[in-house]
C-alpha cells in the first residue's frame, strides 16, 4: 500500500505548471517592460493561474532586478531600458530627423537647454551645427557625444549611472540640478495618455526632469505620434504644463478632453 501511495503523494506535491515557470515569468516580465506595470490580478487571469503564483514569480523577477513589486502589481524596474537603444535607434529615423528639425527655431544665439532622454534627439547635432554658441545640458550621452564632436555648443553631462543596455545617464540627485536657468526644457515621453499624462518607465528619470521643469523659462515636448495612448507608469508632467507640442500628425483626436491642447502650440511636422 505504502508503494502504490507514494507515486502518488509526490504527483500530488509537484506544481502542475512547475515546468512551466521560466517561460511564464519571462512574458511577465514582457508584459511589464511593454507596458510599464501589470497587476497581479491580469497576470493571473492571461496565465490561468491563482494570484498567489503570480506574487511569487514577481518576487523572483525582483530579486533579480528585473521589475519592481507593488502591492497588487508590478511596475518595470529602475535602471532597466523598457526597450534597448540598439532596438530604438532603428525605428522611425525619418520622422524623428524632421521632429529635430523643427526645434531649429528655438536654438537662438547662448541659448541654455537641457535635452531629455530618447533615441529622438539623436540627430539634434545635425540641426545644432547650424547655431552656433548654444549650451546644452543632458543626461543623454548620444546627444552629449555627437554635440561635442559635431558642434561648437558647449555640452554638459549630468553625473550619475549609465542606464544597462542604454545611452541614458540616470542621475543622481544633488546641487547640480540647480546650476542651470534653462530657456528651454527639451523632453521626450515613453507614453502619453488621453487624459494629459506625460509618462515614463524609469523613475530615476522622471526625477532628474521634474527638477529641470522647475528651472526651465519653456517646456518643448518632443514625442511622435506612436507615443499617443502608450502605457507607462510614472508621471513627468502634464500637457498643461507643455508650452510647445512638436509631434507629427494631429494630436487633437489623442485626448479625452477636447480642451487638453488649450494653451499649448502644437508644431506638427508632415
């Protein structure tokens, strides 16, 4: 009795979705990084799971840190790219060029600028050479090299840690957020959602801006038109808080409320 009940017991003790942990923790963390964050109750229903499961596959993927917990949910981790540079770099060169070239009119002579993160302002340099005497501030180290060689603006870099997979610098708080009186605050967004939310991934990022926004005469919102109804899961700001829109397309049908928009010149490139 005791040998045909062993087999048994010990079928009965294995998790039935055992074999299946790496391959489910693995779209787990694929739905947080697209995303920005899940909830653990989501997570359960796509799986067919119970929620106890889930908290313990998003206290496997922290304890790595790969995501960060929450209650209820899980958000995607500081200091983790939610898509690589390499992958970025490659999409949509055209009309991130001819977003670029619309801030040519706000590059006037000494200038001060901080310029945010993204692949976006890759080609700023193009643009920059044409204006001489500009200084630019930035946490981004493919603007700060491309200025420096490229341009005679004068480039300062914020000090922090490089962003793994990534040209970003997440920076790390402290007197030098304050050096600056900023004529104009260039920023990008992850995503932006319909009620006004200009949203990011990383909240080492969205703090380094929250100060600059603080110091800035102009905010310039940079963003192209895939950024519109994305998820992600930390605040920077708000539209109403955007003096300028450069985006391409027509941004008017992306919001809820029609008045989002009032007060802010929108610059839309073909």
């Amino acid at each position: 009795m005791s040998g045909a009940g062993a087999p048994g017991a010990a079928a009965i003790e294995r998790p039935a979705d055992a074999v299946r942990v790496p391959d489910r923790q693995a779209a787990i963390l694929e739905a947080v990084r697209l995303n920005g964050a899940a909830s653990v109750a989501e997570l359960a229903a796509r799986f067919s799971v119970t929620h106890q499961t889930i908290r313990r596959d998003l206290r496997a993927l922290e304890t790595r840190g790969l995501l960060q917990k929450a209650f209820g949910g899980a958000f995607a981790s500081p200091g983790v790219a939610a898509h690589g540079y390499d992958e970025r770099h490659g999409t949509l060169t055209g009309v991130k060029r001819r977003l670029m070239l619309a801030l040519e009119e706000f590059l006037t002579p000494r200038a001060t600028l901080f310029v945010g993160l993204g692949t976006t302002f890759d080609s700023l340099h193009e643009v920059l050479a044409r204006h001489p005497g500009v200084l630019i501030a930035t946490p981004n180290l493919e603007v700060a090299h491309s200025c420096a060689l490229k341009t005679d603006a004068t480039v300062y870099i914020y000090a922090g840690y490089v962003r793994n997979k990534d040209s970003a610098v997440l920076t790390i708080a402290d007197d030098s957020r304050r050096r600056f009186k900023f004529d104009a605050a260039v920023i990008g967004a992850s995503a932006i959602d319909r009620d006004g939310a200009v949203l990011e991934f990383d909240p080492m990022e969205v703090d380094l801006v929250h100060s600059v926004l603080e110091q800035s005469r102009q905010v310039i919102l940079v963003a192209h038109d895939g950024k519109f109804g994305q998820r992600a899961p930390h605040v920077v700001t708000r539209m109403s808080r955007i003096d300028v829109l450069i985006t391409n397309g027509d941004p008017r049908l992306r919001f809820d409320d029609p008045a989002t928009l009032a007060g802010v010149r929108v610059i839309s490139v073909a």
